[in-house]
C-alpha cells in the first residue's frame, strides 16, 4: 500500500453463527451469519472512524474464510497480508442468547488455520510501515506457535519504533489461569498503550483498586493506560494524569460483545487525532457504548460523525 498505516492487528477471526430466537441451542434451528475477532473488530472500527487499518489473520480455503475476507476488506480495511491455509479450516462459534444476560459462546476453533500461525508468516516489513500495532491476548491463547508469532511481530514492532497496544482479553476456555497470567503480564510488559478491564485486572494482578491497578501496570511498563469498568466508564492514565472518565447511559443493551473492541479503538482513534487522554477515554466510552446498542460483534461501531452525535458533541438532522 502506497498509504502508511496509522494501525495495523492481526490474530483469528471466525464466522459467527448467532440464533435468531432466544434459547437453549438444542431447540434452536434457523441463526445468521456474521463474522467475530477481536483484532478484526478494532479494525473494523477504526476504519469506520476514518482511519488506514490493515488486518491480517490465516484462514482455511474454504467458502468460511472467503467470507472473513470479504467481509473485513468491505469495510475498508486492508487484508493484503492474509494467508490462505489449503490444511486447515476456518474457525467457528455459536451464541447462544438468553433474555437479559450476556450470552453463551461456543468455539469451533481447535486446530483451525489462525492456530497454525507462525513466525514466518509474518510481513515484518509490513508491521513496520504501521504508527501503532494492536494485539490481543488471544492470539497466544490458541497455539504455542501463535504466541511466538506475536511476540515476534512485537519485538520487530517496537525496534522500528511503532507503539505497541495491547488488550489482555482473558478468554480463560482457550487457557489455564495460571498459563494466561504468566503469559499475558509478559505481553503487558511490552505494551505502550494498554487496554485492561478491571475484572481481568484482579486476575491478572490480585488488585481491584483503579488506582493501583493503573500503579501496577505503568511498573511493568505501560505509557498510557485505559483501564475498562464496564457501564461505569473507564479510568485513564499517562503516568501523570490519572481521571476517572464516566461512562453513557444505554437504557437497554442489546449485544455487548465486542464493547471492548469498539473501546479500544475510539482511544486509539482519538489519540491518533491528538485528542488528549481524557478526551480519548470518553470518545472510547461512547464507541463502547454505541457497540451495545446493536445485536452482532461490530455491527454497531459508528462512523465519526455518528459517534459526535451520540455524545452530545453535534446536532442530528433527522429529515
């Protein structure tokens, strides 16, 4: 690509199945389609906020992994990068809805292509054009050789001087506690931007305290950090400034899977635009927010405008 990337991310993606009535999924026979990935929800979302993303991942050959790339490339994010493995499938998942609560989620993931990941698959060329790599903890949590791949893209990130951010993403099905810990305060290490939640955070730490929990993360190295308190908001911190930002008001949730995501990329977005670190944990409140507004993983991601809007920042014009 002739134009430099302002945020590249790579790890799995997989085709999301989710019911189209509530239930458990024995009695449920019609779902839609959709895709679902962490790294290619942060994609997704920062291209709608108007910004150059490339995401890559490894997919099968098969009519699955055709479909993450369509998908992902449509929303204009850059897939040049991805591999087509002809061994190994597509990852899948299941949800399974429930009135009120979050929902039951079932991997279809093992021995799929994304968990065949290897160094060598790496463009380090690439990764290096990128003003900020984004990573999540779930790419070491699939495989051994995936964990080696993105610790590898990190390192050769952080020589060319690209800033590293990174999101715990506990997903303890994919891993034992102990195993995530280890792992996943080593990846914190390396990161400049960070994304914790705070219930993860006392996994990961023994903490519950913001206050000492941003203290503990800034230790291991961390620049700046957002640290995410669900419906409460989010506490934010660059060593210096330490503000708790609250959150938006959502008077029903319809989905809040990939909240997370939408949260990391308004920050990133908003510090890729030179807002300040307070204003970054509001606008990364208000994508959060708006992403649990819709059912699906990144189907309610805003476009800027749409983002200024719900935050009271411009005018609607309805009709």
């Amino acid at each position: 690509m002739s134009t430099p990337l302002d945020v590249i991310t790579f790890g799995e993606s997989m085709v999301l199945f989710s019911p189209d009535s509530k239930g458990p999924l024995r009695h449920i026979h019609t779902f839609t389609k959709a895709i679902a990935g962490a790294e290619s929800n942060v994609a997704i979302a920062l291209s709608r906020l108007g910004h150059q993303v490339g995401w890559f991942s490894k997919v099968g050959d098969d009519e699955f992994g055709r479909y993450l790339e369509f998908i992902v490339r449509g929303e204009g994010v850059d897939v040049s990068r991805l591999i087509t493995d002809p061994n190994h499938s597509t990852g899948l998942l299941f949800k399974e809805l429930f009135a009120h609560v979050n929902p039951n989620v079932y991997y279809y993931r093992k021995n799929s292509a994304a968990s065949f990941f290897k160094p060598e698959d790496l463009d380090l060329d690439y990764i290096k054009t990128a003003k900020i790599l984004h990573v999540t903890g779930i790419t070491p949590a699939i495989s051994q050789s995936a964990k080696e791949t993105a610790l590898t893209a990190i390192k050769a990130a952080k020589e060319a001087g690209v800033k590293i951010s990174f999101d715990p993403n506990i997903r303890l099905k994919l891993w034992s506690l102990e195993e995530a810990k280890e792992t996943l305060l080593e990846f914190c290490s390396l990161a400049d931007i960070l994304f914790p939640g705070i219930d993860e955070s006392e996994l990961l730490l023994g903490l519950n305290k913001p206050e000492e929990i941003i203290t503990a993360f800034h230790e291991l190295g961390a620049q700046e950090i957002a640290l995410k308190m669900g419906k409460e908001g989010c506490m934010v911190s660059d060593g210096t400034t330490n503000e708790f930002i609250p959150g938006y008001v959502v008077d029903r949730t319809e989905d809040t899977v990939g909240a997370g995501d939408g949260f990391a990329a308004g920050f990133l977005s908003s510090r890729l635009k030179g807002y300040s670190i307070q204003e970054a944990g509001d606008f990364a409140n208000g994508v959060g927010a708006m992403a649990t507004l819709v059912k699906g993983d990144s189907e309610g991601y805003p476009t800027f405008k749409q983002l200024q809007v719900f935050m009271g920042k411009e005018k609607s014009i309805d009709r």
